[in-house]
C-alpha cells in the first residue's frame, strides 16, 4: 500500500503507529475493563496535533489532509478503537464547523477544537421513527434573535465530555427532512443535561449519553434548513473514518491470530500449518488489504474536494461486512484464549461492531450507493 | 550555546525480517528501514540539550541509497539540518569504513561542541562508532553515557560501566555514545512531520571527501548473518506420579544449565 502512501503520509503513518504502541496499547484492555474515560491519553493526542488533523493551519489546525488523518485512525484502532473514535467524534465535529462555519465562527471554534482544549461531539440520532417525529424529536424554534432547542438525542458519542456539540434539529416539525438545520451548542448552555453514561458493549472507553434539550440556546451552523445534505456529507466523511478504524482492529486482529497460530502446536505442528487456518488468515487479510485500499481512495476524494457520498457508503457496506465477519473468525483461530477477556481479541471482537454499526443504519449504505447508480 | 551534531544509522527494522526455516537465511525484501534505536536516543538527547542550552543539532548519516528515507524522520525530531553521504558499498562497510567517512564528512562540514551517537546500531551493534570517531578526530570520547547535566556551563557525563557510574567533564569538543534509557524519544507530531519538509538537506559526494580505496575498503567481512530458531524441546514426561514427573523435569532443566 505504501506506493500510495506520500513520504510524510508514510512518516505519519509511523508515528501514529508508535504512539499507540507507547501510549494506548499498555492501557487498551484496563480502559475496556473500566470504561474510564482517559483524559490524559486526550491530552497526549493533542500534544501530538492528533485532535487537529485536517483542520487549517491559520487555526491550529495541522492540515495534514483526510488522508493522513485515516492512516492515523487506523493505526490508533489497532491499540484502542475506543480512543479513536474519541479522535474520530471529535474530528467530525470539527469538520462540520470547517466545512460549514462561517468565517468567525471558524474563528471562534477551530482554534481550541485543533489543539484539544475543547472537544467536539455530533448529536444526530433520536428516539423517534424519523426526522422532527415523536414527543423526543429535537425541535428548533426562533428567539430573541437566535434560537432555542428542544429535545432529546440519544446514544450522543463524547456526551458528557465534549464542551461543543453539532446538532441536528427540525425549525418545522411537519415538513420533515425538508427543514432540518445544523446547529452549534455549547456543553454550557443552560438547559442542556446530559444522560448517564451508557454501559455499550464495546467502545467502552469513548461515553455515550442521552442529551437533553429544553430550551437551549443554539446558533445555527451553515443555512437554515439546509441541515439534510449537511448531515449526509457528515455522515459520509464519519463513515470513511469508521472504515479506517474497523480495518485499524481487523488488521491488528488477524496479526494476533497470525501470531498465535505460529505458536500454538497441536498435533505436532503449529496450526498455522493447517490448510483450515490458512484459509482464515488469507481471506481475512486479504479482505482487510482491499478495504484498506477503499478506505484511502474514499479519504483521498474528500482531501480533493470531490464528490465522495457513493464511495463512502460503499466503503461503509465493505467495511461491515468484513468487521464482524472477520473477528469471528480470527476468535476462532485463538479459540478458549481469545475467547479470554484478559487477552486483546475480545476486546477487539466487541470493539468492532461500534466501528459499524454506529452512527448510521446497516441499510444506510445500499441506498446511497444504488441511489447512485440506479 | 553548544553546536552538537548527531550521527545516526539506517538500518533495516528487525520486526520486518523473516527467517527462512530451512537454512535460517534473512529475508528482508519486506523490511522496512528506520533510524536505529540508540541512535534516536542520541538525536533526542542532543535535542533535550538544545531545548536547555541553547544553539543548534545538525545530524549526519553514511548509508545506502535507502537512507534518503531517514531524512525527514530525522529532521522531524528536532535537528535543524541534516547531511548525508549514499554509497550503495556503505550496506557491506564496516565499523572503520563508517567512521572514516563520518570523520570525513565532520572535516568538510566544520566543527563542533559536542559529537553525539548511539551506544551501537541495532543491527550490528559493535559499539565501535564513537571511539573510532574521536579517534580519527583527535578527540576525547565519552561513552556509555546514561545522563547528561550542565553545570554552570560546563557538560557533565555520567557513564555507566559494568560495576560502577563514572562522571567525567570535558573541556574543549567531545564525542559521545548515550545508552538507551538516558532518554525516551518522543514522538513527532504532525506539525513537526510537515515542518521536516522545510529544514534543508545536504548531500555529501564520498568521492568529495578525498578517501582513498583502502581507506573505504572494509576490514571485517561479513561472510554470513544466519537467523536464530528456538526450537522447541518437544519433550513430555508422562512415566510415574507427579513427583516422579517433577523430578525429571527438574533434572532436565539442570541439565540444560537451568538451575
């Protein structure tokens, strides 16, 4: 893959790698265990640029493209997924205020989001059937100039720990998607009340919550109701992001599988030597190369700032199939020792099904990409 | 405000080289290459040195054309310049060439405070570079140095030998060896990776250095670098009770120079 790769593409790619090793892997299965949230590994990343990745350099920003910032994702997921998709919630959240800001909020916001003093979150899930539907829906009514939210999200990622949220709400219940806005919203505002943190089964150091919303004051984000192609591109630019972090824990999985069937001897030969195990590993890694290649093609599009919604989504579907599908079978290969909640492969085993099913629907991607074609 | 200047090696990451198990040759077509361990030490101390004293780190390296690859790594740590020679014979050079042509390459650039390298590369590991070094340059050598402190302007070097710390001063210019737990490399961030790309660069010709045949002809030669197997015993003491059992596997151990 490396031919792709720019030398400090490469470099990044390294260093990323490195941190991990130093930084996260030490921790990843005792933040599993607790679920803490760890704020000084935050700290650290953000000493290394890692919570500005693509942000502009005139705020803080290390500009370093979509690209690099994928291969930085990747590599933090082979320790923790949990501590990349902190990176990954926050990074979204900065890349609607980069793609949509006005020019003062960039100013107001990015500076502090680029170097990690704040952190960013995106509430867009609601408990409802659908957009500005049911008693929790995230209503948005004018006021004194500005306007004020109602509402609840649900399943919020960096609830509680972010100090700005991007929201999604309707200005017209009864038009639907049609009236959907973005909005900014400070973790202080009044009225906003974040839910207990949620016990998920993987991610479990990244806190997920319910936020509350009773009129809370929100500033609007891009154009009102122009929130629905907002939310799509949005969620489009996660999913890549979340590919790269479900390829981060297949890879680091099926080199642990890899390892282990080295070692591990039955019958008078290590079971790498059998043509059942060979199979796993070839088709597991194989997958994993071609979903990496995806990956980087669908960042490459976004660094260039052209379409990329259908890659994305496919990327999305390729990447889901391969996550789960790809841990059962490198838990087979580890058997009643990856099966151990002492060893990495449970972890990555619960960890991988956060990387794609979060955030958008399993059916999500085969409409955009037959939209697309058809 | 000292002017330090680091050596460094590329070698090829000993994670990456596979052995072939039916005549433990190396396979390193997938090796990757990176600056060698104590090396990065020794970029990072001198570093920390700058950060507290004041002046300037430039880096230096002799190697294949592959080392190319190490100069913006290198200039991601911290160094402001770094000089480099390629020689595609630097892969079969041994201790004395490497150090001629440093020593060389030292002569042409100019002169400095402080001359700092890793205890040994990770691949070979003859911790001969900074003795060979001073030598050549007439200059006192320090190595094995496991902390480095100021002290009103003076560098003190603690050495850690096999039974004992020595601290020793210098006055005048020196070349140092660090050990590796004299520091923990940080990790560039990405400001520092893009800001490599803004540092210069200098290639040195070898045939600008004026080193003759003999003096680029290496001494040692390497005939052979086989892989290292632990082969597995395949042993199973399954005679007699638990303590028969034991016994065995105690003698065995024994045996083997475990006690």
């Amino acid at each position: 893959m490396s031919y792709l790769l720019t030398e400090d593409q490469q470099l990044i790619q390294k260093n990323a790698r490195d941190f991990a090793k130093q930084y996260l892997e030490p921790m990843a299965v005792q933040l599993d265990k607790t679920g803490e949230f760890p704020a000084e590994v935050v700290k650290k990343l953000a000493s290394h640029d890692f919570l500005g990745w693509f942000l502009p350099a005139e705020f803080g920003g290390a500009e370093v493209g979509y690209v690099s910032y994928a291969l930085g994702v990747e590599e933090l997921s082979r320790a923790s997924a949990a501590v990349a998709s902190i990176v990954v919630n926050h990074s979204s959240a900065a890349y609607a205020i980069n793609r949509w800001g006005t020019a003062e909020q960039k100013k107001k916001y990015l500076p502090a989001l680029a170097k990690g003093e704040k952190l960013g979150a995106v509430a867009m899930s609601e408990p409802g059937p659908s957009v500005g539907q049911g008693p929790e829906a995230v209503i948005a009514t004018q006021q004194d100039g500005g306007y004020v939210l109602n509402g609840c999200k649900c399943y919020v990622a960096n609830a509680g720990v972010a100090d700005l949220y991007v929201v999604f709400g309707c200005t017209d219940p009864a038009a639907g998607a049609k009236s959907l806005t973005a909005f900014l919203v400070s973790a202080k505002a009044a009225g906003l009340e974040v839910g207990a943190k949620k016990s998920t089964m993987g991610l479990r150091a990244r806190p997920t919550a319910d936020v509350v919303f009773r009129n809370v004051a929100a500033e609007v984000l891009g154009t009102v109701n122009a929130g629905t192609p907002i939310a799509a591109e949005l969620l489009a630019a996660l999913a890549v992001a979340e590919a790269a972090q479900t390829v981060g824990v297949v890879g680091f999985a099926v080199e642990h599988a890899a390892k282990y069937a080295q070692q591990r001897v039955q019958f008078g030969r290590p079971i790498s030597a059998f043509q059942a195990i060979q199979t796993i590993l070839a088709e597991v890694s194989t997958n994993c190369y071609v979903a990496r290649l995806a990956v980087y093609d669908a960042a490459a599009l976004i660094e260039q700032g052209k379409p990329f919604t259908t890659e994305a989504a496919m990327v999305k579907l390729f990447a889901q199939r391969l996550g789960i599908n790809s841990l059962v079978e490198t838990l087979q290969i580890e058997g009643g020792y990856g099966y151990s909640e002492e060893m990495f492969m449970a972890k990555l085993f619960r960890d991988v099904s956060g990387t794609t099913i979060l955030e958008s629907p399993l059916e999500f991607p085969e409409q955009v990409i037959a939209a697309s074609i058809a | 405000m000292p002017k330090i200047l680091v050596c460094y090696k590329w070698v090829l990451d000993e994670q990456d080289i596979r052995i072939n198990p039916n005549d433990l040759s190396l396979d390193v077509s997938r090796a990757k290459g990176k600056i060698s361990d104590f090396d990065r030490n020794a970029i990072e101390e001198a570093v920390l040195l700058v950060e507290r004293l004041g002046g300037t780190v430039d880096a230096l390296t002799y190697g294949t054309p592959a080392a190319k690859q190490s100069l913006k790594d290198v200039l991601s740590r911290g160094p402001n310049k770094v000089y480099w020679i390629q020689d595609p014979a630097a892969e079969k050079a041994d201790a004395h060439v490497i150090a001629t042509v440093l020593a060389g390459a030292i002569r042409r650039i100019g002169s400095y405070d402080l001359i700092i390298c890793g205890e040994g590369s990770s691949d070979s590991y003859n911790q001969q570079m900074a003795s060979r070094l001073a030598a050549t340059l007439d200059l006192p050598a320090v190595t094995f140095t496991s902390q480095i402190t100021s002290d009103n302007g003076t560098l003190k070097f603690t050495r850690k030998l096999d039974d004992c710390t020595e601290v020793a001063t210098v006055s005048g210019p020196a070349v140092v060896s660090v050990l590796g737990e004299i520091n923990h490399p940080r990790i560039p961030g990405l400001k520092q990776v893009l800001g490599a790309s803004k540092k210069p660069s200098e290639e040195i010709k070898l045939a600008d250095l004026g080193l003759s045949p003999q003096e680029l002809t290496p001494r040692a030669i390497r005939k052979s670098v086989k892989g290292f197997v632990m082969s597995r015993k395949n042993v199973i003491f399954k005679d007699g009770d638990a303590a028969h059992k034991v016994a065995q596997l105690v003698a065995s151990l024994a045996k083997e120079g475990l006690s």
